[in-house]
C-alpha cells in the first residue's frame, strides 16, 4: 500500500468533499437545464435539444453566483468539519451534523425562488433576492401551502421507504436460517 490506512482516509475524506462540488454544480445544471424546457413547453416554443443545451448553458452563469454561496455555506458548515476531522482532533464532529443539515435545508427553503428568478430573468443575484422578497410578500399563503404539500409528500416517501426497509430486513431474517442449511 502506498498511503497507510489513515492518510488514506484523509485523501478520501478531501476527494469526497471535491466530488460533492462537482456534484452539486452538475445538479444546478440539470436544474438550470429542466427549467428551460419547462419554459419552453409552458411557451409552446419549438426547440431543437442542442440549442436548448446551449441556452441553458448561457442562463447557467447567471445561476454560478447563487450556486456558489450554497456550495461555499455547505462547504464549510458540512465538509470542512468532517475533513479535518480526518487531521486534528474534532470532539463529536459527527453530532452536530444533522443540524447542520438542517441549517442548509432552511436556507434553501428560505431563498427557494432566487435561483429560478436568476434562471429566468438575467438578473444580478442582488435583483433576484428582491424579487425573491417581492414573491414572498405576494405569494405567502400559496408557498406556505406548497410547502405543507411538499413536507406531506417527504415524510411519506420516508414512510415508505422505512416499511421496505424492514420488510426487507424481515425477509433477509427469514430467509437466512434456510440458507444456512444448505
């Protein structure tokens, strides 16, 4: 082995931070991407997928400003911590991430139409957060009710997810008696 056990740890702790930058500006393209066709079918534009590539690829930039605070706050309240936990002593640095989920998940909650105004609107990220206010002073009761629906529809995904959970589970205790006979 070229790297002992913690300095491979380390390396992959940094890599995994790296990947997570990627990852979340591809996921802000697709988004970027997603939004455009909606646009365009809402329209009724006629479009060919390469020119809506590259539009969407043009109205990406004005989204890099806002992707990059989400990725820069992430980075450091989620990523950093773990990281050097792999090279100074951190007490409990796992414990504190759940709130620190939480933390990311308000904030794009809070801010959820700055980055379809900046998709839509070719705006500074400062016009986008006013027009962010102005849709939240308007809009109120509809989002607040969006977002009922949306925590409704989470929570029962979860629901769902832990029953196939333990319905697998279940079965894999089932089933390994009978396999051990064999």
């Amino acid at each position: 082995s070229l790297l002992p056990s913690a300095g491979l740890l380390r390396v992959s702790a940094t890599v995994d931070a790296t990947a997570f930058i990627f990852e979340y500006l591809v996921g802000v393209y697709i988004q970027v991407y997603l939004i455009t066709v909606c646009l365009a079918w809402i329209r009724g534009f006629s479009f060919e997928e390469g020119e809506l590539f590259r539009f969407a690829m043009r109205r990406f930039s004005y989204v890099l400003e806002w992707a990059g605070i989400v990725v820069a706050v992430s980075t450091l309240i989620l990523r950093v911590p773990l990281v050097l936990a792999y090279f100074i002593k951190i007490p409990r640095v796992l414990d504190y991430l759940p709130i620190a989920r939480v933390l990311m998940s308000g904030l794009i909650i809070a801010f959820c139409s700055v980055q379809i105004s900046l998709v839509l609107h070719n705006e500074t990220l400062i016009a986008a957060m006013r027009a962010h206010i102005y849709f939240i002073q308007k809009n109120a009761g509809r989002l607040a009710w969006f977002l009922v629906i949306c925590g409704i529809h989470f929570y029962g995904i979860m629901a769902c997810d832990a029953i196939l959970r333990g319905a697998i589970a279940e079965a894999g205790i089932r089933v390994a008696p009978e396999m051990a006979e064999k």
